[in-house]
C-alpha cells in the first residue's frame, strides 16, 4: 500500500507564510509527477502546482511569485512553498503524486488534506 502524509497547514495573517509538506510512503517503485491542489468551500478542487521527477514545475497564475513547489527524491516527499499568502489562499489543501508500485502498477493518490486558513 501506498500512503500520502501532509503537514504544515494552519492559520496565519494576510502576508505572512506557511510550508507545506507531503511524505510518501509504503510499496514505492518510483514516482512521476507530485502536486498541490486546493479546494475552497463550495468550489471545486483545482491545482495549485506540479512538479515532475525531473523537476519541472508548472503553476497557477493566482499563485505565481507566490508559491514555490520542491522535491526531496530521496525522501519521497514534495513540499510547498507559501509566500505573501491572501484571504482568498484558504482552501484545504491536498497532495497528489502518481506511483508505480513494486507491481509496476501505477495510479494516482491523494493525502487526507491540510487546511490553510489566511485570516485578513
């Protein structure tokens, strides 16, 4: 089985900051992409950024300059970066990577979720 753990969410003020973490863990053979999604109440879920194994990143426009996405291969984990965060930032936010297992068999997963809430 394969497992997603984030971390790092909480409260903060208009301006100010939050890492965000997500761990992979279990029957890993390798992983592809990783990513961050947020979902506000009553919106639907959309990306916030990607990161493939080789590094390349993509972002929304609403978080470019803010956000920056990273990846530790060796820990199997994917972190986010939050900078100059605003009101409209809160969401819960989820991670996301495609695995191959040591079946070979590959799929997407998500963690549970971490709640941002930027107060103004």
């Amino acid at each position: 089985q394969v497992q997603l753990v984030e971390s790092g969410g909480g409260l903060v003020q208009a301006g100010g900051s939050l890492r965000l973490s997500c761990a992979a863990s279990g029957s890993i053979f390798s992983i592809r992409t990783m990513g961050w999604y947020r979902q506000a109440p009553g919106k639907l879920r959309d990306v916030v950024a990607t990161i493939t194994s080789g590094g390349t990143t993509h972002y929304a426009d609403s978080v470019k300059g803010r956000f920056t996405i990273s990846r530790d291969n060796a820990k199997n984990t994917v972190y986010l970066q939050m900078n100059s965060l605003k009101p409209e930032d809160t969401a819960v936010y989820y991670c996301n990577a495609d695995i191959r297992d040591r079946n070979y068999y590959t799929r997407g997963y998500w963690g549970q979720g971490t709640q941002v809430t930027v107060s103004s």
